[in-house]
C-alpha cells in the first residue's frame, strides 16, 4: 500500500505594514499631487484609476508612487496621450 506523503505546516511570511503612498503626477517641471494610496504594497496597478483620469484629460508626463514616509519613488509610469483629441470617441474602422 503506498504511503501518504506527510503534511507540513508552512511557515507564514512576515508581512510588513501597510505603508502610505503618494501618487504625483509631474509635467515639464512642475508636480500635482494627484491623491493617495493606502494599505498594499506597491504594485504598478495601484496607478492604472490615475493614469486613466489624466488620459481622459489629455495629459501626458510622469506618475509617481512615492513612499510618504521616506518620500522615495517607488514606481513611475509615463503617461502619453493617444492621437485622438479630448472627447473623441473612437470610430470603427470600417473594411
């Protein structure tokens, strides 16, 4: 009869905790503060409502996460317009 393989308990992960971040958005030299992010780790779509306001608007530049403790950054992602202009839907293509 083939035996069974045993059960470990697995040793739980220290979590760190929850930190405070910043999101700016910086354009040619100047900064916004744009809000904050609260709680999880750092993760590149913790930006992604952030981005897709500064999209709607038509903006383009830098987002930052940056640590509010230690003011460090932590993430950037670049925003850059599409070709279309602010309020334009996009048409089907038609063929």
């Amino acid at each position: 009869m083939p035996r069974m393989a045993e059960r470990r308990p697995r040793a739980y992960q220290v979590t760190e905790p929850p930190r405070t971040y910043r999101v700016v958005h910086t354009e040619g030299g100047t900064a916004v503060e744009l809000g904050c992010v609260d709680g999880p780790p750092a993760y590149f779509a913790s930006l992604d409502p952030f981005v897709g306001a500064l999209l709607r608007r038509g903006a383009a530049g830098d987002v930052l996460l940056v640590d509010a403790a230690t003011d460090a950054v932590v993430m950037r992602r670049r925003v850059a317009p599409f070709g279309a202009r602010v309020g334009e839907s996009f048409r089907r293509r038609d063929g």
